[in-house]
C-alpha cells in the first residue's frame, strides 16, 4: 500500500518537474543571450538555475528509490537508481552553496559596498561557480560508495534510503551540516543584518537615493523569497532524517509514505524560482516575453519603435 501512496505523488510531481525544468532552461537561456544579463548576481541565479534542474531530472529516481518495493519491477533499475540519485544530491549541495554565496555577496554589496575583498566581479565569479561545483562534488560524491542496492529487501541501502551503518549515518549528518544547518546560520546573519539595515536602523537609506533604496528592498526580498523556497521544500527532509539517523525509531512502511510526501514540496521549491524572477525582475520578466512572443511580433514592434 505505501508504494501506491508514494506513486500518487510521484504521478502528482511530474508535470511540476516538466514545468521546472522549462523554468530553469528558460533562465540559463535568459542570462546567457542576454548581454545586459551578464553580471555576477545573474551568474549565480543561473548556476542556481542550472543546479535546481539537474535536481529535478533525478527527482524520479529519488521517488524509486524511497518506494522501497517498487524495485521488484525491476532490479537494473534499482541499482542504477540508487547510483543517480546521488547526482541530485550533488546537484542540492550545489543550490545551496550557491545561494549561501548570494547572500554573503548581498550583504558585502549593500551593507560594505566599499571593502572589495569578498565582492564578487566578473572575473572571480566563474571561479566562484567552479568552486562551488568542486565542493559540491567532493560534499556528494561519497554517496556513490554508500549507496548499494540490497537485491533481497528491493531496496537502496545506504544514505538516502535504508539499512543505515555507522559511516553512512555519520556522512549524511555531515551532509546535511554543510547542505542545510551552516546555511542557515549564514542566511539569518546576512539577511537579519541586510532587513536591519534596510528597514529599521536606516543605515542604509542615508547612503542612498529612494529608488536605489527601493530597488535594494526589491532585489532583497526576492533573494529572501527564494532562499525561504529552497528551505521549506529541504528543510523538512532535512530534519526528518536527522531525527532518524540520531536513533528515531520508525516503522519502514511509514518511512516510504513521509518520504513520498516530503519530497512533493522540495520538487514545488525547484520550480519556484523561475516564477519569482518573472514577477518580481524586469529584466527576467522582459527575456521571458522575448522567448514566448513570435519573432514577427518582436519585428513588428522594433519597426514601430
């Protein structure tokens, strides 16, 4: 009966996994054509972007690998299942780490706009990308060693999935203090700083004209918004295998059920993104229009102008 539960959501998140990864192509698309786009707060929204649909292709494996008897159907599969999904795993560290990096780059950018030691310019931001992939890549790649799959029990054993020994306990502790617990300290401290700043102590508004401090405000809450996206649909996977690997004891059946239903709103975050750039960034949102309307229609209107 479980594998059904968790069937229903995976059916459920297929068309939000289509739509993301529309989004997010839409987005690396949008930065990459457009020359205007081509700064180092944009370079870092579409490796975000870039990141979050690597995730989502691996999101039917993950809902494979969390069902527990669906390997029955096929036992290749299974195996092969319980290897890629830690390519999403990687693909995680690497949204992470990317929005950790947006917000200190933030905070230096609006609150020390004059000390250039950790202010990202463009020609450190593609070192930044790479060093971030390269972190992410060391921080996930133990998972292809820990995760193996028990053709017994038709199930993954090892990190995110089932049977968990000491070293696989201890890597995903470890994996999820650098994915979701040091990022959060980071955030509340930047972006508590950032709201603070802008809001309330008004140091900030001295230094600046209303509309570069409206457009400041702007600019902050989307990254806020976003940030808050990736930890509610993180977030509660995070703490609910935390709360297992430390010795919670729980019944397998139901494991697979919380699992099917914990992943739904991490898929939702992947695809939020996209959305919150199109309403909130006029750039983004004119680089969709240009993308969805007709190229007579664009001929049409450049003539007119």
């Amino acid at each position: 009966m479980a594998d059904w539960f968790v069937l229903g959501f995976a059916i459920a998140s297929f068309p939000l996994c289509i739509f993301g990864l529309i989004g997010n192509t839409m987005v690396i698309r949008i930065v990459h054509k457009t020359r205007e786009m081509h700064t180092t707060t944009n370079y870092l929204l579409a490796n975000l972007a870039v990141s979050d649909a690597i995730t989502i292709f691996t999101i039917p494996m993950m809902y494979f690998v969390s069902g527990g008897d669906f390997g029955k159907f096929s036992s290749n599969l299974g195996k092969f299942s319980c290897k890629f999904v830690v390519v999403g795993a990687i693909a995680t560290v690497s949204s992470t780490s990317t929005l950790t990096v947006i917000a200190v780059e933030r905070y230096h950018a609006i609150l020390k706009p004059f000390s250039s030691n950790l202010r990202l310019n463009e020609n450190s931001i593609k070192k930044a990308i790479v060093l971030i992939w390269i972190i992410s890549i060391v921080v996930g790649f133990p998972g292809f060693f820990l995760s193996v799959y028990n053709d017994e029990k038709t199930s993954c054993d090892g990190p995110w999935g089932s049977e968990l020994n000491l070293a696989r306990k201890i890597y995903f502790i470890t994996y999820l203090i650098f994915i979701i617990y040091i990022p959060i300290v980071v955030f509340l401290f930047c972006y508590g700083s950032l709201i603070n700043g802008l809001y309330f102590s008004n140091d900030i508004c001295a230094e600046s004209t209303n509309e570069d401090t409206s457009e400041k405000k702007k600019l902050l809450m989307t990254f806020i918004l976003a940030t808050s996206g990736f930890l509610l649909g993180y977030g509660p996977i995070a703490v609910f295998h935390t709360t297992i690997y430390l010795g919670k004891k729980i019944d397998r059946s139901l494991i697979e059920k919380l699992n099917g239903v914990l992943f739904f709103p991490f898929v939702i975050s992947l695809c939020l993104n996209p959305v919150l750039y199109a309403f909130r960034s006029s750039s983004f949102k004119e680089g969709f229009k240009r993308i969805f309307q007709p190229c007579s229609s664009q001929t049409v209107e450049h003539n007119a102008n």
